[in-house]
C-alpha cells in the first residue's frame, strides 16, 4: 500500500547554513563565511532550497527601532541573488536564542513586526525563491499567545507581500504537538513547519552542553542487550532518559511519528516542512550515517521537504578538521550524503 503524501512544498531538500548570521552583532559578522561558492556547491549536492538562520534580536536595537543594518541586507540580497541564480530557494529564518534557559519573550512581536515589514518590503517584488520564515522555535511561551502573535505577524507580511511563501511553526521549539493548534491562515501560499531530532538521547548521546554528555554507545534503534550502564550515580534525567528509550527508540516509534503529516497537510489544504533535523558528531560515524538513513528516508518516502541542521557545524555533512574551515569537496562526509539522499558523485 502507497504512503499518503501532504500536499507537496514547492521545495524538496537541503540544508542549513548555520553560524553565519547568529550569535553576534553585525559588526562582528564576516560577510565571506559563506560565499557564492557555497551556494553553488550546495546546488552540485542536489540541494534545491537552503535555510538561512539568521538572528535578528542580535543584530537588531529596539533603540533604532529593530532596523535591520545595512551590512545585513546587503548580505542577505547578495545570498537572494546566487540563490535565484542557482535555481534554489532560500528560506529567510528568523532564529533566536534557542539555550537551554532562554525565553521568548511575550512581547516578541514588538521585533517580529518591525523586522518583516522591513524584509516584506524590500523583497515583495523579488522573485518566487524567497521564502519568509516568521521565527524559530518560540518556546517558553503560552501557546496561545504565541499562536495570537503569529497570526498578527502572519498578516503584518501579507499586508505588504502577497506573493511569497510564508513558514509558520507552533510554540514548544516548533513541536508537532503546538503547530497544531496553529490558526488557519487561509491562505495559499502557507508552509507548516516541525523539527525532528529524535530520540533524543541517540542523536545527542555525548554532546557536553546537553544534560546527556555522560553517556556514549547508545544503539539505534533500540536493542536491550546492546545497551549501555547508566553512568554512575545518575541523574533523575539521565535515568528517565533511559527508562524512555524503550519505547521511543524503536523504529516503530520513529516511523509513526512521521505518518501523521500527510492527514494533517491535507486538514489545512498546505504543505508541512521539517525545517530542522539531524544528529550531533559526538556519535560515531557509522551510527549517526544508519539515522540519517533512516529518517531522511521516511521523510523523502513521504513527500515531506526537509533541510538538515547543518552545513559546516557540529551536525554537518563534512569530516572537518578542529579549528579548520571544511574543504568541498575534499572533506565531504560521503557516507552521510548518501543517507540524506544527496549528491556523492563530486
């Protein structure tokens, strides 16, 4: 029996373009970090979209009224031009302070606003691939306000552009759960969008600044006898984390998970994206090679456009050496590009 498909994005795969425009004020941003080049080489991997991370509430005052600094749009109409040019679209993510102990705040739209009536502005008349992503993973925030907000911003760019499409995510880190209880935006031109880095404790099994640094070797899917001991005198987390594993590392638990996007892209008459997905370097190659295998697979099985978090950082598609920038295509994980159904021919 065929796998329903949702209503298919006018995208279907590629990656993130991480650590560009984050973290840091604009001044300290170096504009050649990603260059044409990366654009091209990214297309020769078969990918038609890219999604750009880009943090505003860094490189934005609210005592100029969040205006987006000229060296930031030059950038991003330098990065709209060799994504058109290379017959890609290129995903405009408003990203944010996603740390563990951080908040969005409940008057976010007092940014959100401000920033997309200027982006609406200077790129309505620009062609189809620029995509509007109003922002990554809300969290700590009451879901209805955010939903409340979203709809207003939603409306804030259509009001401007009403050519492009536009992603929407719910709250709780873009759960499945919270998009949701999204508003329908009767509109046509609206992409629903989800992240995937699940089971958890598989994909980041070592990484230090999680909860999980301790442990290593965890299998995937689930196999009681390959398991690993719990590290000694564990946390409630480290222990609960196992004890869910049981359930939720199962194959069968990863491939239902994905099964429900068709019922609900076609309940809102509009695509679903997963906008984010991937598995930390701190697990061994071969393993982080079979997951990517796996859930890119069901992802593309579905119909499901999907970009991976990431391209050169930590859950990236190169064998990069400490403290060096990859080499393309020298230092192609090949292994991996093969799992995320891309190009290794290079």
């Amino acid at each position: 029996m065929e796998t329903r498909k949702p209503i298919p994005a006018p995208f279907t795969k590629g990656v993130n373009f991480t650590t560009w425009l984050e973290y840091r004020p604009a001044d300290e941003i170096n504009a050649e970090y990603i260059v044409r080049k990366d654009f091209v080489n990214a297309r020769k991997l078969g990918c038609d979209v890219i999604r750009l991370p880009i943090h505003f509430e860094k490189l934005c005052s609210e005592a100029d009224g969040f205006k987006i600094p000229e060296k930031i749009l030059q950038i991003l109409d330098n990065a709209v031009h060799w994504s058109e040019e290379q017959g890609m679209y290129l995903i405009l993510d408003f990203h944010n302070d996603c740390s563990a102990d951080s908040k969005t705040p409940d008057d976010v739209d007092k940014i959100l606003i401000p920033v997309w009536t200027e982006l609406a502005s200077r790129y309505k008349d620009y062609p189809d691939c620029v995509v509007y992503e109003i922002m990554n993973e809300p969290h700590a925030i009451d879901i209805a306000l955010w939903n409340k907000i979203i709809l207003d911003v939603f409306n804030c760019i259509r009001a401007i552009d009403k050519h492009h499409w536009i992603i929407v995510g719910g709250a709780d880190w873009n759960s499945t759960a919270a998009m949701k209880t999204l508003p329908d935006f009767n509109d046509s031109k609206v992409i629903y969008n989800f992240h995937y880095y699940d089971p958890h404790l598989f994909t980041h099994q070592g990484a230090s600044w999680t909860h999980i640094g301790r442990i290593h070797d965890i299998p995937f899917p689930y196999d009681k006898d390959k398991m690993p001991p719990l590290p000694q005198n564990p946390t409630d987390e480290e222990v609960h984390i196992f004890e869910s594993y049981a359930v939720n590392g199962k194959l069968e638990a990863v491939t239902s998970y994905f099964d429900q996007y068709a019922d609900f892209s076609h309940e809102r008459n509009a695509p679903v994206f997963c906008g984010e997905f991937g598995c930390f370097k701190s697990v061994p190659n071969d393993m982080r090679v079979n997951w990517y295998r796996i859930v890119a697979g069901l992802l593309a099985e579905r119909g499901i456009a999907r970009t991976s978090w990431d391209y050169y950082g930590g859950f990236g598609i190169f064998n990069e050496e400490s403290g060096k920038k990859p080499r393309f295509p020298e230092d192609l994980n090949r292994p991996l590009l093969a799992a995320l159904g891309l190009n290794t021919d290079l």
